[in-house]
C-alpha cells in the first residue's frame, strides 16, 4: 500500500530485504512494526487526496448490489478486502451497507488492530491475518459475493504474481460475483506496479469477464471485474 520510491521514517532493520523471491521488487516499508504502519495510515490521504474518492466510487458500486447470489435470499453480501490496512475502504463501504458479512484480511497486525478500531463497531466484521503471497491464503476463508482491494495488489513484490493471485479469488467468489480492484499507474519500469492494461489481462486470464473500468481520478484506478457462472 505504499507508492513507490516512498521511504519510512525509519527503517527496520536497516538491512532488511521483505522480497520472497530474487526478482521482486524490495520495499524498506515493514508495515508489521507498529510505528511505520501508523505513519503511513497518517500519511496516505495526504499524500494521494484523491483516495476518500476513490473508496467512495467502490462503496457506491458495492451498495448497488445486483452481484453475487445475494438476490437469492434475503441476506446482506459477503465481502471479502485484501490488504485491508488500517480499514479505511472498510468502513466507506459499511458505511454504505452497514450489514454486510465483511472479511477484513491483511498480513500485518498494527493495520489489522487500527482496522478493528475503525470497524469492529459493525455487526458483520471479521478479522483475518494472512500474507495474500502465501499460496495457503485462502483456507477456510469461504465463499464471498465481492472481493475488493485498494493500492494493495502491488505488495505482491512483482506482478508476475497478479494472475495467480487473480486466479485465487475467481476462486472464492461465488457466481457472479464481483471483484474490484484498484491500483495506481506506474511511476516507473519496475515489474512492481501494474498499467490498466495489465491488470485487465491478469483478469482475464485468470477467467473474469465483463472487464470494465469504474474509476480513473489522478493516476488511480478502479477495475471492475465478474466471474462468470
């Protein structure tokens, strides 16, 4: 969730290397140190004012409904988040649908408690810690009618990642169920963030249909995807 190029205020340890693999992407933000977690949770908006509109134009799209098999019956939606963080997006959407069974999963517990703070006064919260990396990620979570992420998808340290982790929630969604991503546009070559285009391919090869861009607002995106039945 951090823009690249940015630096905490300090690092942990100074030596650290948070990469799984040769090829990824380093990153010197440790966000499972309590410290660094809470500057950027008091930095984000600041430095990216266009996110409060951004969660606004997902939890509008989230309360419009018409996804999922939430129709069948009369029950509020599942939602799944990933990389909730400190659950600002979290609570922009029950804001909007304030029964929703909403799943807030993130690998690192000074975001997971800053989120329970937020959120925890919602009926239908639940608080997962999981690394969306570990291929393991998904168990025992079950089924969601919306998954949704934002500025999240590039901690995967490399989008070579994308498709699997794609390919994932197709997985967890039950029939036309909806998955919304956002992200933002490359500030440079790395194989760290991903362009529209690409992240328009990733879904669709991981089986997602009716690909379509909800939102552009100053270099971020917000991509709309269903799987199919």
């Amino acid at each position: 969730m951090t823009d690249d190029g940015d630096r905490p205020p300090d690092r942990f340890p100074a030596d650290a290397d948070l990469r799984r693999a040769d090829d990824d992407v380093p990153t010197t933000w440790d966000f499972r140190v309590e410290h660094i977690a809470r500057t950027w949770a008091q930095q984000s908006d600041l430095k990216k004012p266009q996110r409060p509109e951004v969660r606004a134009r997902i939890a509008k799209r989230i309360a419009a409904g018409g996804f999922g098999d939430v129709g069948a019956g009369p029950r509020a939606p599942r939602i799944l988040e990933l990389g909730c963080g400190p659950g600002y997006l979290a609570e922009a959407i029950l804001d909007q649908v304030p029964l929703a069974a909403y799943t807030l999963l993130d690998f690192a517990p000074p975001f997971l408690a800053m989120a329970r703070e937020r959120v925890e006064r919602f009926p239908g919260t639940r608080f997962v810690l999981a690394d969306f990396v570990d291929p393991a990620w998904t168990e025992g979570l079950g089924t969601f009618d919306a998954i949704v992420t934002m500025q999240a998808v590039h901690e995967l340290r490399h989008k070579r990642r994308a498709p699997t982790l794609y390919a994932q929630t197709y997985e967890l969604l039950t029939p036309e169920g909806l998955l919304l991503v956002c992200d933002g546009v490359p500030s440079n070559d790395t194989p760290l963030g991903m362009t529209l285009a690409e992240q328009q391919a990733a879904l669709a090869s991981a089986g997602f249909s009716d690909i379509e861009v909800l939102a552009e607002i100053d270099r971020l995106y917000v991509v709309c995807a269903s799987r199919t039945r």
